[in-house]
C-alpha cells in the first residue's frame, strides 16, 4: 500500500530541490506510472515536478535535449528525434505495456530508477548520452549506471535533462518477449560510429550494460562485415560468455545468455545493412 501524506507541486528546481530534502522520506515524483512497484511506501511529502517545464524536446546544433518529465510517447512519436537515431526511440518503446501508460510513464523516471526491464535505457547506452542533475550537473549516462544506489539518508539530486548528442549513426534495437506488451526477456542495441561499434544488453535481468569483451572483438580490426564469419562467431561468444545472466518469472540464465547471441546477430546485420 502506498500513502501519501502531502502533495505539493513547486514552481522552480531550487524550490523542488529544497522540499525534497526537508525530510527523510520526501519524494521526487517522475510520471508516477511504476510506484506500485514499491511496497508499503509512505511518503510524507511527493514534489511533483510537472509545473517546471521538463516535458519538451528541443534541438540545437550538437544535441537533442530532452526534459526529464518527457513521456515515452512523446520519445516514440518525435519525428525529429527518430529521424535522427534511425527510429531506435519509437523501436524500443512501442511495445511497452500500451499507449496509456506510455502517456503517463516519463524518460526522467526510467533512467533515473535505473530499472532493469527498461528497453529505453539499452537504446540510450549505445548512443551519446549524458544526464544533467540540479546539483551534480552533467554526467554521461554510462557514469550514472554505475554509481551506488543513494542511500536514503543522502541529498536526494533531481534529474533536469537527457541530453543526446547528434551524429552519423547507424543503430538498431532488437527485444524479446512472451507477448506484445509484455516486458521483455532480454533487450539489445547496437551502434555504428565511423567504424566503431557499442553493444548493450538489458533485461538480464540486470540494468543494460555494454557487452565489452563484444565491443573489444567487433572493434579490433579496420573494416568487417556479415561475411567475416569467424570474428562475428567470436563477437557473438563474447556477449554469451562475458556478461552476467540472471533467471526471473520470464525467462531463465542459460536461455537469455543463448538468445543474447542472436539479437546482437540480428541488431549488428542491421545496421551493416547498406539498404
């Protein structure tokens, strides 16, 4: 059960920032779609941050800039935005859950809980991605995973911006599941840069993260490509045998370890694909 004792919506960060550290057990709300996640919450003061503008995608020279209160549906609709990063946005949230909750749950609230079913946050990790906070500023996305969690006693920082910078991309987002909309048993993303590759994996059902000795294979060499058989098998046994599986309701370790092979095949013939 989930009590909240007040509800104040602030018309400023700073004052955001100041209600959420009066006391312990204040709260720093995103879209609110995953609170029945928590068990026996009670949460003397919930901010609200939907007064402060954080829900708007702009664009400039080097980056798209994305407020923390953005919904997923706005990610998956910005046209802008997947013309950009060939559709990886609309591809990895599409199938969450439904358009209702996709309207309701925000990019501040997923990357910032750091959930390990997040689609969203495996498609962010194989592009440029920083995160802007009120006090700690700027930090790439990548920094941020892996920080300890706070401790309840800690200043709690809120999340402003996702901030992701503009290139010559070519990506591709692959995802397994039981149905459409359910969660996914395991999620994949791959990048192309000048050459240069970065592959995630998530739903492990750990929070994504690259598959390295993958990345140290794929990218050791000058140019490869679908018919470099022998390094593609290799690149493929990295991702299996260098990173942590777990087992959960939807799906076991050694199943998601072998499809974790096939997606990354699949996401990494995509964006070698010319047409």
């Amino acid at each position: 059960m989930i009590k909240i004792k007040n509800w104040v919506s602030p018309k400023t960060i700073d004052e955001a920032y100041q209600i959420a550290n009066e006391k312990i057990n204040n709260r720093v709300l995103g879209g609110g779609a995953f609170l029945r996640l928590a068990h026996d919450l009670t949460i003397d003061t919930a901010v609200d941050l939907s007064l402060l503008g954080l829900d708007q995608i702009s664009e400039t020279e080097r980056y798209f800039e994305i407020g923390a209160m953005t919904t997923l549906r706005q990610l998956e609709t910005s046209q802008p935005l997947n013309n950009a990063f060939e559709n990886i946005f609309k591809k990895s949230l599409e199938n969450i859950v439904g358009v209702q909750l996709r309207h309701i749950a925000t990019i501040g609230g997923t990357v910032f809980a750091r959930y390990g079913f997040s689609d969203l946050i495996t498609a962010l990790m194989v592009l440029e991605t920083s995160l802007v906070f009120h006090e700690r500023g700027e930090v790439s996305l990548v920094e941020y995973l892996e920080m300890p969690r706070a401790h309840k006693r800690d200043k709690k920082d809120i999340l402003i911006q996702i901030r992701v910078m503009k290139q010559p991309i070519k990506c591709s987002f692959q995802m397994l599941r039981n149905s459409s909309s359910d969660f996914a048993i395991l999620n994949a993303a791959v990048s192309k840069v000048d050459r240069h590759y970065k592959i995630a994996i998530g739903s492990r059902p750990g929070v994504a993260c690259y598959a390295l000795e993958a990345m140290t294979v794929i990218n050791d060499t000058a140019s490869i490509n679908q018919d470099d058989l022998e390094r593609l098998k290799l690149m493929r046994s990295a991702v299996s045998g260098n990173l942590v599986f777990g087992t959960n309701r939807f799906g076991s370790q050694s199943y998601r370890k072998a499809m974790s092979e096939v997606l990354v095949k699949r996401a990494f013939m995509e964006v070698n694909h010319e047409n």
